[in-house]
C-alpha cells in the first residue's frame, strides 16, 4: 500500500476528487491532509470525507522537525494540489522524485512565486494567449521548476474570463490529477 499525504491551502477540489478517486483503491491510500490556512475550506471537505486533516504552522514546516516527522510517519507519496508555500530542502531531500504538483498553466509560462490560482487565469488572459492547460510536475528547491511528468491542453476563446478560463483548468485537473498519481505511484513498485 503507497499512503498520500495532500497538501492543500485552499478550496481543496483537487484534494477532495483525488481522496475520492482512490477511496475504494487496496493499492493507494490517502492517509491525511495538511493546511498552512485554518480558514481553508478543505477542512469542511475532509470532515465531510472522513479524512483526518490537520493545520501546520510556519515554524513546525521551517524551523523545527514536525511536519517532517509527520511525512515520515505517514506518507510514502506527498501531493500538492493548490498549495502555496515552498517546501523546504529537508523535505525534499527526504522525500526525492516523490513529491508532486500541479500547477493550472502550461509551464515554464505562468510560473514563479505569486503565479498561483486566479493569478495564473488573469495573467493568462491578460497575455491573450489562445490556449493554457495545466502541468503536474515533480517538486524541486525552486517555485515550479521540477522536471515536468504531464501536460495537457485547453482552448481559451476570445471572450473567456478569467473565471471560465479557470473552470476549464480545473476540468483537466480533476480528469488527469489522480490518473496521473495513480501512474507514478504504481509505476515505482
Ligand atoms: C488549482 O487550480 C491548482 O492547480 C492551483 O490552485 C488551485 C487549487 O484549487 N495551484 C497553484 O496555483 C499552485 N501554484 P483547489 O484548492 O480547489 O484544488
């Protein structure tokens, strides 16, 4: 059995398809969910799912070991999915080709500190471009530049908002995030 452990700052759609997506799964189990946000929505998801879900402090991912002895304990696989601090080093280290996030644009456009969320859609839309898509790629030192695992693309139509632009991103993420997991995980065995 591989155990996931998600880390989510926000809404949480993306962790809650992805616990359900593998719900039923003998082979992957998520074990928990982590928030640096107490007001993230993702805590109503989790006890909504039956998901034990805990908020970390700064201190407890940068200064001292607890959420690093938390992973260690817990996790053989750690997914991001819309999670908006950097990882330290130690845990990345701890954890190497086995951390995971997607980013809601077709990088290396649209990436780099800031570019998260409706951020990413605005800048999108305000750079005219004529398609945008997301990236799952694994997590390196620096803001979206690991080596990237899968793309895939969307239309973006001339009188798209930002908001619509964003439904669609969201639509790729929901069909490919957890497809994509599944195959990383498995494929290591
Ligand atoms: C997702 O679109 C994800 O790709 C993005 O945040 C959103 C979170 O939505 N992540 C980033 O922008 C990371 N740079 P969710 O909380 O509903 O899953």
């Amino acid at each position: 059995m591989k155990r996931i452990v998600i880390f989510s700052s926000g809404s949480g759609s993306n962790a809650e398809n992805i616990i359900n997506y593998f719900k039923n799964s003998r082979e992957i189990l998520v074990t928990h969910v982590l928030s640096n946000n107490k007001k993230a929505k993702v805590f109503e998801r989790c006890k909504r799912l039956k998901i034990e879900a805990s908020l970390f402090s700064k201190n407890d991912f940068y200064e001292n070991d607890v959420v690093m002895k938390f992973l260690l304990a817990k996790a053989d696989f750690i997914i991001l999915a819309g999670f908006l601090w950097k990882m330290p080093i130690n845990i990345i280290d701890a954890f190497p080709n086995r951390i995971i996030n997607i980013h809601p644009a077709l990088l290396p456009k649209f990436g780099g500190k800031g570019m998260y969320g409706m951020n990413v859609h605005k800048a999108v839309k305000e750079h005219n471009e004529k398609e945008t898509g997301i990236t799952i790629h694994y997590v390196n030192e620096n803001y979206d530049e690991g080596a990237t695992i899968f793309q895939a693309k969307t239309e973006i139509l001339p009188n798209d908002t930002p908001e619509q632009i964003a439904n669609k991103v969201h639509l790729l993420e929901y069909k490919y995030f957890p497809k994509i997991i599944k195959n990383i995980l498995l494929g290591n065995e």
